[in-house]
C-alpha cells in the first residue's frame, strides 16, 4: 500500500489541509527549539568566571565622578534586578562603588553610594561601556575645587585683617564688602582691596603725587601722596 506525501499537490483537499497544518506545527517546534537552545548560548555567554569577578571586584571602595562636560549623565538603577527605575545623577556627582552584589549568583551588580547619600545599582558591563567617558576615575573638578579652597583661606586672612586694625565698625564693615574708606594708605588698601590691575601716576601740582589704581571690575582708586582721596568708576572695565 503506498502512502501520499506532501511533497506535490494532493487530489484529496482534505488531505492536503492536513499536511499544510503538520508543516506549521513542525516548524513552530523547530522555531522553538531554536530559541530555547539561543537563550542557553545567551545565558551561558553572560556568566562571569571567578577571575573576572574579581577584577570587577577590586573597584570596591574606590571613588568616581561624572564627566560634567557632557550633558547626559548614565542611568542607574534603584534596586539591583534588570527592569528596576531608573534615575540620572547629576552631572557634577561623585560615587564610592561599595559592594558587588549578586557575585554568588553571577548576576553582579555595582552598588554605589552618591556624595549626596542616595544609592543606586549599575551593571558591570554598563558601568565599563561609560568609564573614561561619562564615569571618570580623576575628579575632573579638583583644579577648580583647590582654587576656591585656596580663595577662601586668602579670604579669612583679608577679613581676620580688617577685623585686627583700630578702626570703626563702618570702616570694617565697608572694608570687608571691599568698599574702601578716604583716607587709607596704599598699603591697607593693597589688604583690604588686593593688587590693582594698573596703576598710572599722574603729575600733580607742586609737591603732589597722585596715582589711578585701576580694578578689574571698574573701579578706580584715586591716591594723594599716598593716600586714598576719592573713588571712580570707569564705564568700561
């Protein structure tokens, strides 16, 4: 007895339904089969050997910052599973990495802890894809940080001056607002105002001497033998 196969058109429409319904089964099968085996590849591509673990590990304790000059900050997660929110630091942040988590199920984590106490989570291999970019291992900021230390000690000994000299209250008070009193000498006001930008000596009438102390801001300080007279103000800076 010889059996038809689906290989040609069938006479019996019946018959030929039928094979049209095995081949879809049979391929769905295949299709599935496919995608178990791919997601068996996939998984077994992401585990991490212990060597690799360890390299990820020994950013523990150790600080980062944010590139500020890029206006995108990387996303970090608020619990350490794939689909948990998200949120953006901002740019001028900084983080401690302080545990890898997940390491015992190879399914690790970065757990960081923000300069402003927040914590977040960020996988290893997101946290690679922006180092050196958006994640720096240098403050970026440190120059600019050691300047406005170093302005604000200079500061407190311009202030702690004028506080130490035997004047009045309003004359201290105007000093430390930079708004000079008549009658200081070149010296106290070199404290009370720093250098000038410019000085310019004009020849006065006999004996007097008089000099422009020209500020970045405009200002002008107009001394008499030495001594504060008057104050101008320039139109352009």
């Amino acid at each position: 007895m010889k059996y038809r196969t689906c290989n040609r058109a069938c006479p019996d429409d019946r018959f030929g339904n039928f094979c049209a319904r095995a081949r879809r089964v049979l391929g769905a099968a295949a299709l599935g089969l496919a995608l178990i085996f791919a997601a068996g590849a996939i998984s077994a591509a992401d585990r991490y050997t212990d060597k690799q673990l360890d390299a990820l590990e020994a950013r523990v304790g150790k600080m980062f910052w944010l590139n500020p000059a890029l206006e995108r900050t990387p996303s970090f997660l608020a619990e350490p599973r794939p689909n948990a929110a998200t949120f953006q630091p901002s740019s001028k942040a900084s983080f401690e990495i302080t545990e890898l988590t997940g390491r015992a199920a190879m399914d690790p984590y970065y757990k960081v802890k923000f300069d402003s106490g927040k914590i977040g989570y960020i996988r290893p291999d997101a946290f690679l894809d922006e180092f050196n970019a958006a994640i720096l291992s240098v403050d970026p900021l440190a120059n600019d940080k050691k300047l406005a230390e170093e302005q604000s000690v200079e500061e407190k000994k311009r202030v702690d001056w004028i506080n130490s000299q035997p004047w009045s209250p309003q004359v201290k008070q105007a000093a430390i607002r930079k708004q000079p009193t008549p009658g200081l000498n070149a010296g106290e006001l070199k404290r009370v105002m720093g250098a000038p930008r410019r000085v310019t000596k004009v020849r006065g009438t006999g004996k007097t001497s008089e000099e422009h102390w020209f500020y970045p801001d405009g200002l002008v300080l107009i001394l008499n033998n030495g001594l504060l007279s008057r104050i101008d103000k320039t139109a352009n800076p």
